[in-house]
C-alpha cells in the first residue's frame, strides 16, 4: 500500500526546544520509524513536508496551500493520504477540508497526537496505524482517528469532530457517534442512522469551488456569553459575514444579539446562528433572533459552521446567503429517531 503524508507540524511534528515544544521537522521521520520498527515495512509512506506550524497559529494561508495539495495528490496513484497536523485547530481544518475538497476520492486521515513522540504518553503511533488499518480495510471520506487512552481508537467523520476536552485533551464526534472503532488491530465501521454508510462516503461529489481555494473574504466569529458584547460593525471591509456559536439549546442573547443583526444587515453583512435545531418549537429568543435577520445553521458543530461559511463567502458560482444553506459533506446530524 501507498501513502502520501503530508506534514504540518502541530504536536506530532515537534520537541521540547528551550523555548518550549515546537516545530521539528525530523519528527515526521522518527514517527515513520517508530511505525516500521512496530507494524513491518508493509506500507510505502511519500513524505511531504508542506509546512512547520504549530496549529493555533495556523491562518487562511495554511488552508489555501494544504487544499490544493490534496486535491493534486489525486492524480497520483496513491491508496491514501494521512495529513499530520496539531490537535488544537483540528476540528477547523478537518471540516473546511473535506468540504473544499470534497471531490477526492482517496480516504483521507488527519493524525495527531496529544504529545510529542519522544514522552511515553503519545498516542500518534496508535493513532497512525488506526489510519493505515483504516484505509486498508476500504474506509472512505475525510476522517480523524484518535486514542483517548487505551488501545482502542476512534475514527471520527472529519466535520462532526468537536474540539478536544481541554481537562482530558481527549476528542469525541458529535452526538457521541465516531464513525467506525479501532481496536485489535481491527477496524469495526459503525452503523447508525446518526452516520453515512461508507457507501455515501464513497461516491462521488462535485467540487463546491470553480477555481482553486481562495479565502479573500473573512468570518467574524463570536461565542455567546452571559452579557456578550459583539462589535456593533466590522470596520474591516474583508468581513462578510458573523457566526455566533449559540449555547446547546440553539439560544443566545436575545437583546445584543438582534441589535447587532440589524446593524451588520444595514452594512449588508449575514449574521449566522448555530447550532439552531430543528423543532417547530424554538424558544422565545431564538425565535427573535431569526425575525431580525439572523440566518440558522441547524445541527452542525461549530468547526463546520465556521468551514461552511469560509466556502459560502468564497465561491463566486451562487449567492452566499443561498450556497450557506447547502450541506456540503455530512456535517448536518440527523435528529435521533
């Protein structure tokens, strides 16, 4: 079998250096290494290194480079790609991948790692044979695997991955449904209504993009909070659109929030709510929210709101307030039956 890896650095590609743990280009070979010392040299891994960056510092540039590459690795004959990247934006450039780049038909694993590969505690060596155990077992899509401690690994749909405990570093799907389980070196694939079959993953789709990816527009990005103060216009011209990332019940202040719809419609700039459910029963607030303007994102974690919208502000074929509410690749969860 034939892999191509691209590097990122995050976590898996670096080492404690005296200004503290970062970016180390020589981990990538040391984790290859570790990999063909445990599980035999069965699997031919081509390396690229696209970048070195710690994930939180990671900026549209990164997506705009990263995108393009693994839509040029479909003209080669590879059986996957395994993207190595940091597990604190995960979540964000898992989604707004498999969105952009939804058209590719290689499976595609993001694999990380809660430590560095030199402290006992690493999971990326579990994590990467999930990935390679994966793809031989004939997964599709874009997904994540990871150990949250243990043997057993959870591979994850890439835009229902929500951002790790901050107490446990660990990760979780949402509605608590990974796609498929690793465990004794074997790969057990889900079935439930929450989750495409592997069959959905593995036709075909069109591209969302005519040209290649391009993120000139911005998407200004609150959370709601008790007494939550968002800026009453964005006096950057790039912004053309806000997402509020509501509370569970698909609430947030009624009051500030309504106010600032008014004032960024008058701009002619979209306010966009999520998770908004879909019951016919919607709470007071939320119900102001959207009579003022305020357009719901229903079902989908905050990670592939804010993926959706990137794209939906950026591709010139539809209106955006339109192309917004298209599902691009499973990101809406299905209401329990």
């Amino acid at each position: 079998m034939n892999l191509l890896v691209l590097a990122t650095g995050g976590t898996i590609g670096s080492a404690p250096k005296a200004v503290g743990l970062d970016t180390d280009t020589a981990q990538t070979l040391l984790l290859l290494q570790m990999y063909r010392q445990k599980y035999g040299s069965g699997v031919q891994f081509t390396v690229r290194q696209l970048c070195a960056v710690l994930s939180e510092n990671i900026e549209d540039d990164f997506y705009e480079a990263l995108c393009p590459a693994l839509l040029a690795a479909e003209a080669e004959s590879f059986d996957g790609i395994v993207v190595l990247h940091g597990t604190d934006t995960l979540p964000y450039t898992a989604a707004l991948c498999a969105m952009a780049c939804r058209q590719l038909r290689s499976p595609v694993c993001f694999v990380s790692s809660a430590y560095v590969l030199t402290d006992p505690r690493q999971n990326g060596l579990l994590n990467l044979r999930a990935a390679v155990r994966y793809i031989e077992a004939g997964g599709a899509g874009f997904v994540i695997p990871f150990a949250n401690g243990g043997s057993t690994v959870e591979i994850h749909l890439a835009t229902r991955l929500l951002e790790a405990n901050p107490f446990t570093d660990g990760f979780s799907s949402a509605a608590d449904a990974p796609l498929a389980v690793f465990c004794g070196d074997e790969i057990r694939f889900s079935v439930s209504p929450l989750l495409p079959a592997q069959e959905a993953l593995q036709r075909p789709l069109c591209a969302v993009m005519r040209a290649p990816l391009r993120l000139q527009k911005k998407i200004a990005f609150y959370k709601a909070y008790p007494g939550m103060q968002p800026g009453a216009s964005e006096s950057s011209n790039d912004v053309a659109a806000a997402l509020i990332w509501g509370y569970h019940s698909g609430t947030a202040p009624q009051k500030t929030l309504t106010s600032f719809a008014k004032q960024m419609r008058a701009q002619n700039r979209a306010v966009y709510l999520a998770p908004v459910k879909r019951t016919a029963a919607q709470y007071a607030s939320t119900n102001a929210l959207l009579q003022s303007g305020v357009h719901p994102l229903y079902a989908m974690t905050a990670a592939s709101a804010l993926a959706r919208l990137k794209i939906a502000y950026n591709q010139t074929a539809e209106d955006p307030e339109i192309f917004a509410d298209e599902e691009l690749y499973f990101e809406e969860v299905p209401s329990p039956k």
